[in-house]
C-alpha cells in the first residue's frame, strides 16, 4: 500500500450536476452549488433528455415534435440558470443516452467532480440508483458525489463538519485519503479514518492483536503531520460486514461526507458483481449523508 506524503489541497476547477428536474435531482443543486463555490470551480448544468423523435413515428410530425422539444429545452435552460444563487453555470441539456452524453461531457469539460441525486429506487424506474448509478461511479474518470435517498433534505447551513473516511487499504483508498483531507481542511471538518475488518459469522475468529496493531499503524500512515494543523484525523478500526459497519458509524457520527476508494471495474462492463462497488453501492444506496466515491 502506498502511503500519503505531504497533503495537498485537491485542485477542482470543474464541477458538474447532473439532474433530471425531480425533487431528487434537485437535492444535488446545493451541493455542486457549494463545492463549486468553495473550490473556486466553474459549473456545468446537465439534463439529458430522452429523443423527441421516434422513428417508428409519422415523419410529417418529426418537425412538430422537435419545434416543441427545443422550446421545452429553453425553458430547462432557464430553470437551471436560476438554481444557482450566486453562480453562472454553464448549462448543457442533449437528447439521449445518458451516461453516453454524460461521458462526452466529463470529457469535453475536463470534469473534476461529478455530483448526482439518486431517489433510491428500484425496478424499471429507477433513475440513478442501481444500473445507472452503478455505471456512473464504476466508470466515470473523475470522483463522483452521490446524494442518496437519505442525505438530508437541505445542505445543513452550507456546511460539512464531519466526514467519515471509509478504506480496505487498496491503492484505490490512498486516493480517497487525499480527498478526504483535503476536504476536511477546506471545511474545517473533523475526520475519521476507518477500516473494516470483513466479518461473516458472529463466531467468527477474534482479530488477532498484531493484527489490529498493523491495522491501526496502517490508517495512521495515511496521515501527514502536518494534517494536525487544519483537523485532528482519528483513527477506528472495527470488525463486521464492511457496508453495514459504514452505515453504523456514519450514523452514529452524524457524518456529513462519506468518502470510499473504489477500484475500476473488471470484468464485463455493466458487471455489477465486483465486491468494493457492492459495498459502495448499498452505502450511497443508505447514507445518512452524500458520499464520494473516488478512483485510483
């Protein structure tokens, strides 16, 4: 595992909201508000609608509908320009595919963070939660900031005061470790470094005290000294099913910002059968806050 050398404050200076105009897409607004607000970023707005065109339609009505969908696509425009009090945000709406014009986008825009509302349902309307979301956070080049289901209604007073650092110790947690305190330094955050121990069966083995000892002597490398003079990193070390031992603690904590290092996908795309994006899936999907979740 590669440790942390001198902490540096992470450079974002292009921030993008996806939304979809529901109440669970506007959840995100005020946080891509604020983090673009705080990083000094520029802003992108992005609604991807479905094709007004069917081409198992009358082609005399093509025109008709895509009159009607432009000017739909103006009145978007409008809303989204006014939901950033004190922003001008760059506002992109296209007809189609959505991670494919999502993808273009991050690319076209050198997109440094990818903030999305998720209602957290399932089945056939489900929106980002689940395949969707899956797709965005396995493969999306930059960090992507979820807002689950149960993140708070509205961004508590502009602020995020405490953050819960979640790491296996994977060359992917080193680099959530570096946003994690670059975070807790540009909020004046307290911050918590944990690792989970995978525990199965209640009569699993007891962890051996070497274990532990490694455990903990890992987690503190992962904080430079000179950290102690924005925040005071603490450390946990805890056994159990790794997701559920997140939730607990992010709970109890009342944790503002989860942060995981997640690994890329392998395998078939779309596969959904990698563990670390299981255990980050069922988190975002029951978070008592956002959560970040960031590539190596």
């Amino acid at each position: 595992m590669t440790t942390l050398g001198t902490a540096t404050r992470i450079d974002i200076k292009n921030v993008m909201v996806a939304t979809d105009f529901s109440p669970a897409g506007a959840s995100a607004l005020p946080y891509a508000t604020e983090f673009a607000k705080r990083y000094g970023a520029d802003l992108f707005a992005l609604h991807v609608r479905p094709s007004s065109v069917n081409p198992m339609t009358q082609p005399s009505t093509w025109q008709t509908l895509s009159e009607s969908a432009q000017a739909e696509m103006e009145v978007e425009k409008d809303m989204l320009r006014k939901s950033f009090p004190g922003l001008r945000p760059e506002v992109i709406i296209e007809e189609g595919d959505l991670w494919t014009v999502m993808s273009s986008a991050i690319e076209k825009n050198n997109i440094d963070l990818l903030v999305v509302g998720t209602r957290g349902r399932t089945g056939m309307r489900k929106f980002f939660l689940g395949s969707v979301a899956e797709e965005i956070f396995r493969q999306a080049p930059c960090p992507v900031l979820t807002v689950g289901p149960h993140s708070p209604g509205e961004f508590r007073s502009g602020r995020i005061s405490e953050i819960l650092y979640a790491t296996d110790f994977s060359p992917s947690s080193t680099k959530g470790a570096e946003y994690a305190l670059s975070m807790a330094q540009e909020f004046e955050a307290r911050l918590t470094l944990l690792h989970v121990i995978p525990k199965q069966e209640a009569n699993d083995f007891v962890i051996p005290e070497m274990v532990k000892e490694s455990c903990q002597r890992l987690l503190r490398s992962l904080i430079p000294p000179e950290s102690e003079l924005w925040c005071e990193p603490r450390i946990m070390l805890e056994q159990g099913l790794p997701a559920e031992k997140i939730l607990e603690i992010a709970y109890n904590k009342k944790a503002d910002l989860i942060v995981l290092g997640v690994h890329k996908p392998t395998g078939m795309p779309g596969a959904a059968t990698h563990m670390p994006f299981a255990i980050a899936h069922k988190v975002v999907a029951h978070a008592p806050c956002p959560v970040l979740t960031v590539h190596s």
